[in-house]
C-alpha cells in the first residue's frame, strides 16, 4: 500500500508537470523586440521586464506589457478569458472602472494573439510573473484533497478509533482476569485484524477499473480512477461557456430588417461588403461568408474606404452593370447616424427616418444586444454610375438595410444533457470570461434559469467567507478570470459540494486542476487535458450523464462493502471483546479468526460485478461517516445480540468444551455475515433486487464451506471438531431469524434516515 501511495503521487506530479509543460510549449515562439536600436527577433525566453517589442496581426504576444503606441490593434483574449470576440487595444490611462483583464484596454498578456493592426509595447512581466505563468504555477501545485479522498480518510479514522479502543479495551479485561499476556496480546491483534476492511483497496480499484471499462466504450477516457466515483457524487458542475457548451466559433444568427423580421436582402448586403472588403478577415466577416449560397459574379468592386477605429465601419463601392452601389457596414449605431431613411418591410419603398422610426430601430438593436448578440449596422446608397472612387464624405444620407447579430451558437447535445444531469441532482453553474448578456442569453437557449448572478468586479471585492454564501445561491458567473473561477470552485467545494469543472481552454486549467472531478474535451488545448481527470472523446455531451450514473454504481458498490463489512465486523468484533468478559479461554483462536476474515472477504470478491438499485443512481452521495456509523452502531449490536444468543446455546444448551465453543462460534458468525450480505446489499425487498450470479455462488459456497470445514481434516489444523447435528438445526433457525431481524431494523434505519439523518459536510477538505 505504501508502494502504490508513493506510486500514484509520482504519477499526480508528473501529470501537473505535463500540464505546465505543454502551458510553456502553447507560447514557445519568437518575439520582435528593440535593442541597441535596431529590431531583433529573439526567443520569448530572453525576452526581459523593460524590452521594447513591436506587435502586428498574427503575432503571439510575448509577454504582459502596457501599450506604447498602437493603430487599429485588436487582440484575442481568448486564452486567457474565454471570451470569443477580439478586444480592441489602445494606449493611455487605465479605465477608471477597470478592474480585471477584459478592462485593461492599455495592456497586452503572454500568449494571447494579435488579430489586426500594429502596436509597440514596454514589457512589465515575463515568465511566471505573468498571468498565463501564474496559471501554470498552479498546475504545479498539489491540487486539495477530493471528496472521496476526504471521505476515504475520514473512515480509516472512524475504523483506527474504534480498533484501539476495543484491543485496549480486550488487554486490560485480559490483563485483570491474570490471562497468558502474550495469548491475550496475539487475541487483541488478530481483533484488530479482524475489524479492518482489508478487502476495500481491491473492492474500490476493480470497481473503478471496471468503471472506467464502461466509460471506454462511451468514448471517455479516464485518466484517474478515483474520479469516477467523484463523478458519480458530484452535486454541482461548473462549466465554461465557450467550447464547452458553445461550438465555440461565431456564426451569423440573425440577418433583421428595421422591423425585426428576417431579410435576405441583409444577408446579401452584407455578404457583398464581407467579401469585397480587402485586408485581414474579422471572425465577423467569416461568419458572415460561412453563408456560400450568394451569388457575387454580376458584382464588380470599384473601391472601398477601409475599416478604422475612429469611424468604425467599412464601405465597398460595387457595379452591377445598371449602377453602382455604396454598402457600409459597421458599429449600429454609428451607422444609424449616418442614415436618412430605411427600407420598408415586404417592398422596395425607403420611408424617412424621422425621429419616431429612428428610436423603434434603436430599440431594436438594443433588444438584440439584450439578447446577448453582437450586432452590426448594414445600408446602402446608390451613387452616379461614373463616380471612380469611394470617400468618407459618401458615407452620408445612406438607407438603413437592417442588422446582423452573431452569437457562438450552444451544442446541439448541451441541452438534453444538461437536463438530465438536473434530473439526477446535479446542479449546473456556468462560469466564463463572456459577458453577462451574451452568456444569459445561452442560458435561455439551453433552458437554464438564473437564479443569481456574479461578475468578476463581484468576487474581487470580496472575501473567501462572502463568496461561498453568494456562490451557493448563484448559477451564473460572468467576466471572471482564471484565478477568479478557481475561487469559485474551492468556495463551492468549502460549502461541502462535490464540485465538478467542464471547460476547455488555458484558462480553465487552474480550475480543471482544484474541482473533484476535472472533465475536458478533446478538442481542448493541451494544457486543459493534461489538467482534466477525464477526457470526452465526442462532441455530445450527455454522455457526461452516462458518467455520472457509472460513478454512482461505482460508489454504490463500494458502500455496500463497507457497509457490509463494518457493520458484520464491528458485531464480530464487540462480541469477542464481550466475551472476554467472561468466558475462562479465548472465544475464537488467532487463526480461526484470520480464516473466517480470508473466506468472508473471498464471499465479496464480486461486489464489483454487483447491480445496484435504480433509486440508488437518482441522487449523488458521497462517504457520509454519520451514515455509516449510525448503520453499523444499528446492524452490529444485531449481530452481536444472536452472536451472544450462539454463546449461551453452546454453553447452556449443547455444554460445549473450548472447542465445540469455538467451532460453533466460527461457523455461525462465518455463515450469518455472509448470508446478510444480500440483505445489506440493497436499500429495498431484497428478493426484488436480484444479486449478480456470482455474488450468490461465492456467498452461498462459502457459507457451505464454513460448515463442512469442521468435518475435514483442514478443520482439525485448525482446532475445529465436529459440531453435533442439532447444532445445525438451531443454526438454521438462527439464520432466518437473523435475516429477519436484520430486515426489520434495516428498513427502519432507513426510514428514521431520510426523516432525521443529516449528512456529514465535506467541508475544508483538509485531510
């Protein structure tokens, strides 16, 4: 055990090194910089605090820095914010509002990507100062403890506590009554030994390794085992928007005219502008030329007037043969400005655009904004058929078209899987780097309501304490940084949720690295896969339910070993300590006990291949030690009480020598702990809950065994002799009765459970 202790943190650092490895690799390239006044390339590597470096479009940024001067310079911040669209960049004065790295308009970070223009900056910070290193620095860190770790320590305490006080409680009783101190000191061990669940680390590893086998075939692949059984008590999963439950790519949503109602015509506008239009492509012109089906071969381009910052639209001057056209294209409501009228809906009449028509369209374009859609202005003029060149000054008296609203479209799967996963108890939170207004407006594509909301801004001002109780009530988190969504995440797991964590970017890795379960897909970048405990090979996303349910097998199964064997364990071990009470020799020797624990644990070998019951899948659980000691504090005196009931009938009844004492003693504790197995075994009617085939063979074989034993010359090397044939009998009786008894208290404990149990918190997770 100690070996594969040792084994498996090796295996957790190397892959938080892979992480970070693969985090440095993402930004290995070369970076232009100003020394001894000439301009240099140089690896981003011997890039230091206080270079000069000059950007342009295409370029990586090599490090974080503050503008110096900049033209038409915007950058995708994707990697580091989650947020699809490219943020423009300028230099000056930080916004006084801005607090975070979507406001920092005046700052460039490592790693993200230069999409147009130029720019020159001074560099600030490099390597693990910035903010892409300070993410791969907490990949490197020890990630806090899981909720089954947590729950998995918190039973070995349970049953360390409990071994002590009864091998204390034995060698005083033994020591008082002037019992053979070296007998009575081997007794107390193999009691020690007896009450340990030493089957569990086979029960917990096949169950998970054949958990993972069934996750294989649904295309997932699972990097660590532990986290299927996380999976299956996960009760909230916090998720990126964009690549997770977005495709994350833009599309052209919506093409509107004035009115609101859908129009070809401006989509064909502003395909005509798109395609025209020199110079690099913007993600909004490609998803505008994503539509394929227009027709431009009739069109001929005369001139443009370009994009730029100041006027924020472009303008292609086009001939069709029979006159030319001006199409503008560019910020709504720079372009509504620059209209006189507007295109009438269902004909080819332009009404003007007195004031009363022009807040109608102004409200339409704020409600597409609403509905979280980035929107652009599309109109038109016609211009004299032998004007040569396009100027600013045309961009006057133009008729407003409509508009065109992008939106990076929700999965076709999300959906469906995300109310399943409600079904099942899960609870879904989205946190992003998007802004509020796109990301609600997801929600309602995917049927999630809000029911709370929290921005970055929100969470920096405030503290851990504040944060979990607003995180609680919260399902929605917008504008937040790598740092600001692992926050959230260990808020959440502090309340005592098994929290999980879907994303798929550089910067969901901190988070990937702190939830209980990490999931990823495998689109993902390297660095959030390396970070992930699992991986989605497919796009469709309810296979995450499908997981979900295999972990809750996997934890129901393993429950029921522990559950099984504390509670047959701890009545076992009570009555040996009991008994030292009063009986003159020892109730069971040594090594009848380590033979009743060998073939008890060979009747569970097949827990793993064990089904469990329906209602068992609907709700996460996790290792609730209040729920397994008041079981086992309710089963094992059960099992003591008929074990007590054994003594007196061998005593009384049959006047059994030591001998027959403990041959008759192995063989009724042998065979009721086995045969109560498929009592325990589920919640229900256990003649409704059929056993798998093998858990039946290997239970009831033993049960046989353990009663013929005493027959057999093995049985002799043990101290065993023959039990009289009316010891059966009463055996037999005792059994059933047993069974019975059992049942009645079982279905009461669970009753008196749901009413008044409280399960145990997680809490800190400090282990």
């Amino acid at each position: 055990m100690v070996l594969l202790s040792v084994t498996l943190d090796f295996v957790q650092e190397h892959r938080a090194g892979k992480a970070a490895e693969s985090l440095r690799h993402s930004v290995s390239v070369k970076a232009r910089v100003i020394r001894d006044g000439k301009a240099i390339d140089v690896p981003v590597a011997d890039v230091v605090p206080g270079d000069v470096a000059l950007l342009s479009a295409g370029d990586m940024v090599p490090a974080d820095g503050l503008l110096m001067d900049a033209c038409d310079l915007f950058v995708k911040q994707a990697l580091l914010t989650g947020e699809a669209y490219p943020i423009e960049k300028h230099p000056g004065e930080l916004p006084a509002d801005a607090t975070d790295l979507q406001d920092a308009s005046n700052a460039v970070f490592m790693g993200t990507t230069v999409i147009s223009g130029s720019a020159t900056m001074r560099v600030i910070k490099t390597g693990t100062g910035t903010a892409i290193g300070a993410i791969a620095d907490s990949l490197t860190s020890k990630p806090p403890a899981t909720a089954f770790e947590v729950g998995t320590h918190r039973f070995g305490l349970l049953i360390m506590r409990l071994t002590v006080l009864l091998v204390l409680f034995v060698l005083l009783v033994n020591a008082y009554l002037g019992k053979p101190w070296l007998e009575s000191f081997l007794f107390a061990v193999t009691l020690a030994v007896g009450l340990t669940p030493e089957l569990l680390p086979m029960v917990v590893s096949v169950t998970l390794s054949r958990g993972a086998m069934h996750m294989a075939k649904k295309r997932v692949i699972v990097k660590r085992l532990a986290a299927i059984q996380n999976l299956g008590s996960m009760d909230v999963l916090c998720t990126d928007k964009t690549g997770t439950l977005t495709e994350a790519k833009i599309k052209l949503e919506q093409h509107v005219d004035p009115q609101g109602q859908p129009s070809e015509r401006v989509l064909e506008l502003a395909y005509l502008n798109s395609f025209f239009e020199t110079g690099l492509k913007s993600p909004l012109d490609e998803a505008i030329l994503a539509h394929e089906n227009i027709d431009v071969s009739a069109w001929q381009k005369i001139d443009e007037v370009p994009f730029d910052f100041e006027r924020r639209r472009v303008s292609v001057l086009l001939d069709k043969g029979n006159g030319r056209l001006l199409v503008v294209k560019g910020a709504s409501e720079e372009i509504i400005t620059l209209c006189t009228r507007y295109e009438q809906q269902g004909s080819d009449a332009q009404v003007p655009l007195d004031p009363v028509s022009r807040a109608r369209i102004h409200e339409q374009h704020n409600a597409l904004e609403r509905e979280g859609f980035r929107v652009l202005g599309i109109a038109w003029r016609e211009v004299p058929q032998d004007q040569p060149h396009a100027v600013v000054g045309d961009e006057s008296e133009l008729i407003f078209a409509g508009f065109a609203g992008f939106l990076d479209p929700p999965k076709q799967s999300a959906g469906a899987a995300l109310a399943a996963l409600k079904e099942s108890g899960v609870t879904v939170k989205i946190v992003t780097g998007d802004s509020d207004l796109v990301t609600q407006h997801v929600c309602t594509q995917l049927n999630i309501p809000i029911t709370g909301l929290l921005t970055g801004k929100d969470i920096e001002a405030m503290d851990d304490h504040a944060l979990r109780i607003r995180a609680e009530k919260a399902n929605l988190f917008c504008r937040v940084n790598p740092a600001q969504k692992n926050r959230v995440i260990l808020a959440l797991k502090a309340r005592g949720h098994v929290v999980g964590y879907l994303g798929d970017g550089i910067n969901d890795a901190p988070s990937l690295h702190s939830a209980d379960v990490g999931l990823s897909v495998d689109s993902a970048v390297d660095v959030a896969k390396e970070a992930a405990d699992m991986i989605l090979l497919d796009q469709d996303l309810q296979v995450l339910h499908d997981g979900v349910l295999e972990g809750r097998r996997t934890f129901g199964n393993i429950l029921k070993y522990i559950m099984m064997g504390t509670s047959s364990n701890f009545g076992n071990m009570f009555s040996m300590a009991g008994a030292a009470l009063f009986l003159p020799f020892l109730p069971m020797l040594p090594t009848q006990i380590l033979l009743n624990n060998i073939l008890y644990d060979i009747s569970e070998v097949p827990i793993p291949l064990d089904q469990v019951d329906p209602e068992e899948l609907r709700k996460p659980r996790t290792l609730d030690m209040n729920f397994i000691r008041n079981f086992m504090l309710v089963i094992g005196p059960i099992s003591s009480a008929f074990d007590f009931l054994t003594f007196y009938i061998l005593l009384s009844l049959l006047k059994a020598d030591e001998a027959l004492f403990q041959t008759g003693w192995f063989v009724e504790s042998l065979c009721t702990q086995v045969l109560v197995i498929f009592i325990i075994r589920t919640r229900g009617n256990p003649f409704k809950s059929r056993a798998h085939p093998a858990l039946v063979a290997t239970s009831l074989s033993i049960a046989l065994i353990g009663a013929i034993l005493p027959f057999t010359p093995l049985g002799q090397y043990f101290g065993f002799v023959q039990p009289p044939a009316q010891f059966y009998l009463i055996l037999g009786a005792m059994a059933v009765s047993y069974l019975f008894v059992v049942e009645l208290a079982k279905r009461g404990f669970y009753s008196w459970h749901k009413k008044h149990g409280k399960p145990q918190r997680v809490g800190h997770r400090s282990i």
